[in-house]
C-alpha cells in the first residue's frame, strides 16, 4: 500500500493499530469480527499484524462492519489537522489489488464530515462493495475524464467526461472501467 509521504510499511502499521483497537473497542473476538465483515479469520489476523496489505475491497467490507467511511479510517491513521492541505501533502493510496489511487484532496478532520476524493481506476478494473460503510451517505461523482459504469442499488449509471451522479448510498455499489478507458473522477462525500 503507497500513501504519499508514508513508507508502505508504517502505513500499514498504522492501519493495522487502528483496526484492532476499532475491534477491541467494540469488544468483538476475531471470530466475531469475520462474522460481522464477511472477511475470513485469518485474513483479519494478518491485516491485524500488517503482514499483508489491505485491498479497497476488504477496507470496504471492514469499514461497514464498523459504520465508518474509508475516508474516516484513513484520517484515523494520520496525524495532525492542518487546513490548508498542498497536493504534496494529499495523502494518497493505491488499491494493490485494482491498481485503483485514491487521493484524499480533503484535509482530515475527525470532526467534520465532508469529504473530496480524487480517484483513478486503470482501465479495465472492477470494484465491488457489498454495502455501503455508513448507510445514507450522500455522493457526488463528476467524472473528469475516461468512463465509469457505476452501479448504484441495482441501477448502472453509464458516465462519460463531464459527466456528474448525485446519489445516496444504502446497498452494494460496483465502479467498472471498459477495456479501453480508465476513469479519473472527484467524489465528494457528505
């Protein structure tokens, strides 16, 4: 996992810290948490020990176990709020399993909820999220430049550049580039 200014390794250290203590919080077993993320008990023993990077996927399925945003998680992980945020200091990670880099253009704030991402899925790629880290949240994604088929409650939402889909999120969701287009988008959470 690659997240700018921050060696992979203390990343993911940091992010394993945090998904332990947001277990023990909870009082959950890890038996307890595979049952609750649909991630198997020995994935999560070794995320846990950050023996092995974690995917947007799996990160995906644990936020939602935990009723948090993506976003909230990696701003659990940094340090510091600063309001003014120049891109060198925009944190971004990159999906190890989809190739997908996810820019946080927001500085990180634990009490505010708003959130701008800057995403790029390489072409030909595909996410799946089965639910939605937190029920209900609202979506803005503006396409900036190839095509995305977004699947949002069922419903496939063909974008092209220019492009701008305002939705509400409560069910699985699928972002899908074409063979032939990646798709560099902002996606604005609230």
């Amino acid at each position: 996992m690659e997240y700018a200014g921050v060696p992979p390794e203390t990343l993911d250290t940091r992010i394993a810290d945090r998904l332990r203590q947001l277990r023990a919080e909870r009082g959950w077993s890890l038996d307890q948490m595979a049952q609750a993320s649909g991630v198997s008990r020995a994935s999560l023993s070794r995320l846990e020990n950050a023996e092995t990077s974690p995917t947007a996927a799996v990160l995906g399925k644990l936020c939602a176990a935990f009723g948090l945003t993506l976003s909230r998680l990696m701003a659990m992980v940094e340090e510091g709020f600063e309001p003014l945020l120049t891109p060198d200091a925009q944190p971004v990670w990159c999906d190890p399993e989809t190739g997908l880099l996810r820019r946080s253009v927001s500085p990180p704030a634990g009490a505010l909820t708003a959130e701008l991402l800057e995403c790029t899925l390489p072409a030909g790629r595909r996410i799946a999220y089965e639910a939605p880290p937190v029920a209900g949240l609202e979506h803005h994604l503006y396409l900036l430049e190839g095509r995305l088929d977004l699947s949002v409650g069922g419903t496939v939402h063909r974008l092209s550049a220019g492009d701008c889909l305002r939705y509400r999120l409560f069910g699985a969701s699928n972002f899908e580039t074409p063979p032939d287009a990646a798709a560099r988008y902002l996606l604005a959470i609230v």
